[in-house]
C-alpha cells in the first residue's frame, strides 16, 4: 500500500516508525514531517491545512490511504475532501469531528444520552455567563467552544478571575474558538486517557495513558500540549476500564451513528476519575500528542491493518497485541515554550540516545540540515523508555534525555511521579 501520513509532530513520527514496520506498506510519505521523519518516510513539503494540496498529492501519487495526524485538517473535512476524490483515510469525516472541535456539541450528546461529564452551560454573550458564574462556586471551569490547540480552558478561582476570563474570550483571546463559551462544574480526582479505535460500530479498546500537561514539574506552571506521557496508567484498573467503554464510549459512537454521523477512526476520551467513577473531561478525535508516542513504542502487532479496518466497518476481526511493558515518553522543549523560544538551535546525541537499548528518540519540532539537526519548534523530542515498571520505563527515558546535548532544551524531571508512587505504595 501506498500511504501518506499528515502532520509534522512527535505523533506523526511515532506513527510512521510504526507503519514502516507494516509489511503491507510499499511506500510510506509523511505531509510534511520532520527531522525524524524523514529517516522513516519520504516527507512531502505540503503543510497540514493545505486540503486541496493534499488531495491533489494523493491523486497524484496514487496513495491508498492516508493517516491523518492533528484535528485541525479534521475539523476542516480532509477526511471529506478525500473521500470525495475515491481516498480512503483514517479519521472522522468534519461532522463527527465536531466531538473535539465544539465542546457544546460534546457536552450536549453527553447530557441527551446520560454520559456521565461535568455539569454545564453554554453561552454566546458575556452577560449571561456572568450572571450563571455569579450564581455558582468555585473553582469554576470556563473554556472556548472551538479549537485552542489544548490552551482553550481556564479554571477560575474566585468571581472577578472568572468574569475577566469571560471578558478576554468574548474579546478574542482565542479567536472565533471563543465565540462560544461553555462554563462547567470542577471535578476532581486523577485524570487519565483512554483509546479506541472505532469503525462507527464496533469498537477496539487500544491502551489506557496519563498525560502530563503543565509545564513545571509537580504539575505546576500553565498548560502545554503535554510534556510526556506513559502507558498503561494505572489508575485505569480494569473496573475502570469497563465503566469507561459501557458508560462513555459505546453510548458516544451509538448517538453518533444515530445522529447520521458515524464516527470513525480513534477516540482518544480525556478522563477523570472520580469518587464516582470515570467522567469525560473532553474528546479528541485523534491520537495523542506525546501519548501516541508510548502507545506505539508498547504495540505489538502490525497497526496498518487496524487502521484501514475502521474505514470499512471490519474491526471486529482486528485483534491487537501489546508488550507487557510500561513505555514513558520524556518531552524535550525550547526553552521558553510554552511562550516564545529560540529557534535553529543544535540537537546532538540524538544518536547516543537511540543506541540505548529500550530507548526511541521521537522528533517533534526538528529539520534535518546536512548531518545537522536543527530544533524549529516548541515540543522538539519525545525521548521514550519501554520498562517492566513505570520506574524502570522512566529510569530508560531519563537515561536517553542525559544523552541528549541540546543546552536550548529543558524536560519535565518527574514524568510518571503518580504511577512511581503508586508502585513504591505497593497499590
Ligand atoms: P481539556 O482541554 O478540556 O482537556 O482541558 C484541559 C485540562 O483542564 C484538563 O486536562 C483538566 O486538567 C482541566 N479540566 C478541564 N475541564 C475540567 C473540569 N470540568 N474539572 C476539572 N478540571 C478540568
Ligand atoms: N497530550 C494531549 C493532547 O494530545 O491533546
């Protein structure tokens, strides 16, 4: 098979290292990669949004399928667009999308079919969310209906935070992702992720993950795209898991298909869990960035096969194996990020950290010049440990990080804190 992979992150790159391994493949592109990519795929200079070139490339080519990375293509209806000219891809046409790319379509699925979320309201002008926050307590959740590339969300503390956050949205702080609101309830407890891969009727459950968003060790400082990941997390015990598919996923892909659109390719549930058992906090319609990461470096079987099923409802057939192992994934950063950072700076020992056994050095951010690596973005690598514990797992991604000589860089230094002291506890 001829396939295309869409997007330039550590998500892509985990992705295309695993599909090259697909025997089925016969040429691997990625649209438009990066740094690392570039060893696995033949990258294509075409950006992620530029639809109508990808589709042009596709006929072109003669691709067979395309894997698409971000949601932003998917809101804006690559999955559509390819569909229309004969392409199979993997991923929910714009309709279903509307799952991750309008948190009040979200929420209100979950509130018609009793999907257990936090308790909300929308609103389209400043004055009535204020009122509805004056009449609440706090904390209080209040996030953008639209795509904020994960920084939409803000969590209140008092009355005068939450109306200024209502005043700097509806003034454009997001853009037009803010000019819908939706204020919710806090919930608390441990927050984790789950995966499935869905055909619009079946699902297959993939693996559980925990994701580190803020910026700062101990979970300090604002929120990132991540800044690593590992999975299984345990806090996803079995029971959990269960709970999760019957209570959340399969009344999800249900209503969608009711609604008359299906929803295919991976849903990735952001979930917590609390006293009362698991809650969406949100969906994405797309892997995870850096979960993918972990998931690809623990999958056992080929994944191409999967991932065509969900386009031709034949997941029922597919069965997927895992290594047994813990994968954690170390995000390695510009400093500055998530705010302004240096680019073009050097990254060496890329090498060194890849010759570690148990050790995959993803790209994010990266270009390649000569021998040369050069950091171009925010999130640069994503420095990756297979272990039998979680501690094992994060001793390996730690030891590739130490390999690693990029002085413009900095990581997290406590990745995976809440499984390690779930372990040292003995739970
Ligand atoms: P989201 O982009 O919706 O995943 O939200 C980003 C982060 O905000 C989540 O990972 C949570 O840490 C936090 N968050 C979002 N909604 C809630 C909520 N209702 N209660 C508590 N924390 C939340
Ligand atoms: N790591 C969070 C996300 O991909 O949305």
């Amino acid at each position: 098979m001829k396939v295309l992979v869409i997007g330039s992150g550590g998500r892509e790159h985990a992705l295309c290292w695993t599909l090259k391994k697909s025997p089925l493949i016969e040429r691997l592109f990625c649209a438009p990669g990066n740094g690392g990519i570039e060893e696995v795929a033949d990258c294509v200079d075409i950006g992620a949004e530029d639809i109508e070139k990808i589709v042009d490339f596709s006929k072109m080519e003669a691709i067979d399928f395309v894997v698409i990375g971000p949601e932003v293509p998917l809101v804006m209806g690559l999955a559509d667009k390819l569909s229309e000219a004969g392409i199979r891809s993997f991923g929910p046409s714009a309709a279903a999308a509307a799952l991750e790319g309008s948190k009040g379509f979200m929420k209100d699925l979950c509130r018609k079919n009793n999907i257990p979320t936090a308790a909300y309201q929308r609103f389209d002008n400043p004055d009535e969310a204020k009122a509805y926050v004056a009449r609440n307590t706090f904390p209080i959740v209040i996030k953008a209906d639209g795509l904020a590339a994960g920084k939409g969300v803000i969590i209140a503390g008092s009355l005068s935070e939450a109306n200024e956050t209502i005043d700097e949205i509806f003034g454009g702080l997001f853009g037009g992702a803010g000019a819908e609101i939706v204020i919710e309830e806090f919930m608390e407890g441990e927050e984790a992720s789950f995966f499935v891969l869905t055909d619009g009727e079946n699902i297959l459950p993939l693996a559980t993950a925990q994701d580190h968003k803020a910026v700062g060790d101990g979970d300090t400082g604002p929120n990132t795209g991540g800044m690593g990941a590992y999975s299984p997390a345990p806090v996803m015990t079995p029971e959990m898991i269960d709970a999760t598919i019957d209570r959340i996923i399969k009344p999800t892909i249900a209503a969608m298909k009711k609604q008359g659109i299906p929803f295919t390719g991976v849903l990735y549930a952001g979930l917590m869990i609390t006293k009362d058992g698991p809650k969406l906090i949100e969906y994405n319609v797309r892997f995870g960035d850096p979960e993918c990461q972990v998931l690809c470096a623990r999958m056992g079987s080929d994944l191409l096969p999967a991932l065509v099923a969900t386009t031709n409802e034949s997941l029922a057939d597919v069965k997927l194996q895992w290594r047994d192992e813990t994968a954690l994934v170390v995000v390695m950063a510009a400093h500055g990020y998530p705010g302004a950072y240096e680019k073009n700076t050097t990254i060496k020992g890329l090498g060194a950290a890849a010759a570690i056994d148990d050790v995959l050095a993803f790209h994010a951010g990266t270009k390649r010049e000569g021998d040369t690596v050069l950091a171009t973005g925010g999130r640069v690598l994503g420095i990756t440990g297979l272990g039998k514990t979680v501690k094992q797992a994060q001793k390996k991604a730690y030891s590739g990080v130490d390999a690693i000589d990029w002085p413009q860089g900095f990581c997290r230094s406590d990745i995976g804190w809440r499984a390690v002291k779930r372990e040292e506890q003995g739970q």
